[in-house]
C-alpha cells in the first residue's frame, strides 16, 4: 500500500501483512564500514552523524547486514540510534560471511543462518530483527537459478521462534521468489536496479501486483556510480543533481519501489533525500528510459 505525499520522503509505502510503514526514501548503510566495507571508517563520527542526520529528517528504513565491516557496520547503527526510536524499521541480512582474505563467501547452512540471527541480535542490540532478508550468493552480475528453500525454511523457523518478525529475498530470480512464497510469506525483494540496469522490471511490476515492495540495490550504481550524459542533461534542465535525478526516476518508476542509497557523507546523505521533492514529467522520464537501452546495447 501506498500514497505519495509532498514534503514527506517519497510517500510511505506498508511492508505486505505487517504493521511496519516506511517512508519511501531510506537509506542504506554499507558505505558506513571502511574501505571495500571491511574495518572501521575513516570517519566514525561521520558515521554515526549520516545516520543521525537520516532519522533525524524522517528515515525510517535503514539497511544494513552484520557482514558489512564484518558486524561494525551494525555496531555503528547501534551506538547512533539505540534505544531505536518505534518507527525505525532495520532490515538486514543473511547468505554470506567475510573470512580475513575480505572476500565474500556463501553462509547459508542451518547453522550459519542461525548464527547469523543472533549476531546481528547481539552486534544490533535487539530481542527480534523486523526484517531479514535471504541474500542468495548467485553469480557475478546477478541472480543464479537453484533452489533457496532449505536456507528460507530454516528463516521461517527463526520465524516461528520469535526472533525474526518478516522474511525478505535479495538477489533473486522470479522462480526462487515463488519458491519462497510457497514456504512462508515474503514482505520485500532487494536485487540490484537502477537507471541504467533494469533486467528486473517484469519482476517489479509483478511485486506491485502483489503488493511487495521492490527495494533496488546500487541505485546510484553502487561501485559503479551512474554516469549518463542524458542524466546529466535532466539534471541540469531541472536544477538537480544526476544523482537526485537517478533517485527521482526509481520513486516513479513504480509505487512499491523503496530507495535505500548508501552514502558516508551528510552532504550527500541530504541531496539524497531531497530526490523525494523531484517531479518528473512524462517527456524527462521517457529521455531517462533511454538511457538503459544504450547501456544496455552491445558496445
Ligand atoms: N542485497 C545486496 O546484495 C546488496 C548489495 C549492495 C548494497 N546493498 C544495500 O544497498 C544499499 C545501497 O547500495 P550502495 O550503497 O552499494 O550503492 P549506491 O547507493 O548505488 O551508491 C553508493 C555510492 O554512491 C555515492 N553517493 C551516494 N550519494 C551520492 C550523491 N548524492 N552524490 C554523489 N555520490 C553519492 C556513495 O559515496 P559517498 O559515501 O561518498 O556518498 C557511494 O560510493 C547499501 O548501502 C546496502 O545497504 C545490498
């Protein structure tokens, strides 16, 4: 469910079967952890000041994982936010660990989920996460089809014991969201999406139907930063950043699209959310359409 309201943060949007509504600007904090999000940042104040500031302006979704830092991204969100105000909803995430080499490597046996919980429990200090998401390894540049039910019937098991309240899915396929639907109900799907990358688009307007909010990863390009002469072009004719423009254009895609954009900054942290105040028209988001098919044509 949602409704697009002037001067909040995007509208607010109702996690499906659940009595959390969000905001439908949030804000994502990987960027939080040092560099290659591994260690501490260079900025710990910074940090704790980005998230602050984000609650402070209205945020009430925040995502975050215990693999980020690995559990300091976490630890941070703690000491800036706990006691957490009621509204705050704190999505994380389970599927993966962070051995000293600083790579990425699945964690997605009963024990390694279980385990996971409760670190994200302890480094988050929390009795029960609201939401946690199924972060399925998948191949280099997105989703791999296989089946996710072991690791999400293990999730709905935590479920039952009271210590995750709803289940998500990230990185995903159409087929394993089904798969996981017929196991327990699902309240979000994060995959990787933005102007430039939208292979996923049959499947937001899929959630929309079904009233699942879509929260696109890398929205600004996560590594990558969105660069697009056509965004740059918008930006400019509209007295906005690429990056607000980048945001605008997700808020408007579709309805049940929550933004989470990451950033260690509070300049950006600012021009981010003001992506909510961006209104677009039919001719700018046709220009900005454009821009996936040149991305996305062979070079
Ligand atoms: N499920 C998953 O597998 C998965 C994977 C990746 C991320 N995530 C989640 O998604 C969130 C968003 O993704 P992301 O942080 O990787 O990528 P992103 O939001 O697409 O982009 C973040 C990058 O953009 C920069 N940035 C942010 N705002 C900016 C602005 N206004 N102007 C210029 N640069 C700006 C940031 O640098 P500064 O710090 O300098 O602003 C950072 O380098 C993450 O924080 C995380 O919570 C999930």
């Amino acid at each position: 469910m949602s409704e697009m309201t002037e001067g909040t943060l995007g509208g607010r949007f109702t996690f499906p079967g659940t009595s959390l509504t969000v905001q439908r600007i949030g804000y994502g904090a990987m960027q939080l952890a040092g560099p290659g999000v591994w260690g501490p940042p260079k900025d710990p104040d910074g940090a704790i000041a980005v998230l602050r500031e984000a609650v402070a302006a209205g945020v009430n979704h925040i995502d975050t994982s215990d693999f980020y830092g690995p559990h300091i991204t976490n630890q941070i969100i703690r000491q800036a936010l706990h006691p957490y105000p009621t509204e705050l909803v704190i999505v994380t995430k389970l599927g993966a660990r962070r051995p000293p080499d600083k790579s990425w490597q699945p964690a997605i046996s009963p024990q390694d989920l279980t385990e996971g919980v409760h670190d994200n429990l302890r480094n988050l200090g929390l009795d029960a996460l609201d939401i946690v998401n199924y972060r399925a390894m998948g191949a280099i540049h997105g989703p791999a089809e296989g089946s996710i039910a072991e690791q999400v019937t293990v999730l709905a098991d935590l479920q039952r014991k009271g210590l995750i309240r709803h289940i998500g899915l990230s990185n995903v396929t159409a087929a394993q969201l089904a798969e996981a639907q017929s196991i327990t109900d699902i309240v979000c799907v994060q995959n990787s999406y933005n102007l430039a990358q939208r292979h996923d688009d049959a499947l937001i307007d899929d959630l929309a139907r079904q009233g699942i909010p879509y929260v696109p990863f890398f929205p600004l390009g996560g590594f990558t930063p969105l660069q697009s002469s056509t965004l740059s072009d918008v930006a400019g004719r509209l007295g906005a950043t690429p990056m607000q423009v980048a945001l605008a254009w997700l808020l408007h895609r579709s309805p049940n699209i929550l933004l989470i954009p990451g950033t260690s900054s509070v300049a950006h942290l600012r021009e981010n959310l003001a992506a909510g105040q961006l209104t677009l028209s039919p001719q700018v988001l046709e220009d900005l359409d454009g821009i996936a098919a040149t991305a996305e044509a062979p070079h």
